[in-house]
C-alpha cells in the first residue's frame, strides 16, 4: 500500500469518455444489485450517463474527482488501469497529458 494519492482522483476522463464505456459484461447479478439503481440506465447494460459522463462520477474533470459507488463500481471500471490506452484516449479528449504506463 503506497501513501501516494491514484492519479484517478485528479483525473476521471476515462468515467466521462462514452456513455457506451461504463457497461455490464461479466458482473454476476449480485454483483450488479449492488448498484443503486438509479445510476443503472435504462436498459440494465450499464451505468447511467449525463452525456458521456457516468452519473456515479463526482467532481471535476482533470482537478478532483471520486466515484460514488467505487467499492461497488462495475468491472469495466476495476480493469481501466491509469496510463493503459484507455486511459491515455480519455485523458486526451480532455487535454490531460498521459501518464506513464504501468508495463
């Protein structure tokens, strides 16, 4: 465990990206309960979006962000890695230099 703060928290492109993004694939149901419904969108295939924006995602984009639900965020989300090419693709859509990658 490192005292350094995730890069995520001043970050939060990657949950503003796509409104298709934050979807459901290999989540067991119990998993996906767990979700407050509200932020599940209407067809039950992913998180609700505002726009592009994941409706779980509070903050400011590029200065501090947090995901409301992150002990229960869907596994789209566990996999999104800072520095991988997701994460550079989101970061500059909003002008954000890359981070270095994790390989």
């Amino acid at each position: 465990m490192t005292d350094t703060p995730s890069p995520c928290q001043s970050c939060g492109a990657c949950c503003a990206y796509s409104a298709n993004w934050p979807r459901f694939t290999i989540e067991e149901d119990e998993a996906l309960d767990l979700i407050p419904a509200h932020l599940v969108n209407d067809r039950q295939s992913g998180m609700r979006c505002e726009g592009e924006r994941c409706c779980a995602l509070a903050g400011k984009i590029g200065e501090a962000t947090a995901c409301t639900i992150y002990a229960v965020r869907p596994e789209v989300c566990r996999t999104c890695e800072p520095g991988d090419p997701e994460c550079r693709m989101a970061r500059r859509r909003y002008g954000l230099a890359d981070l270095p990658s994790n390989d």
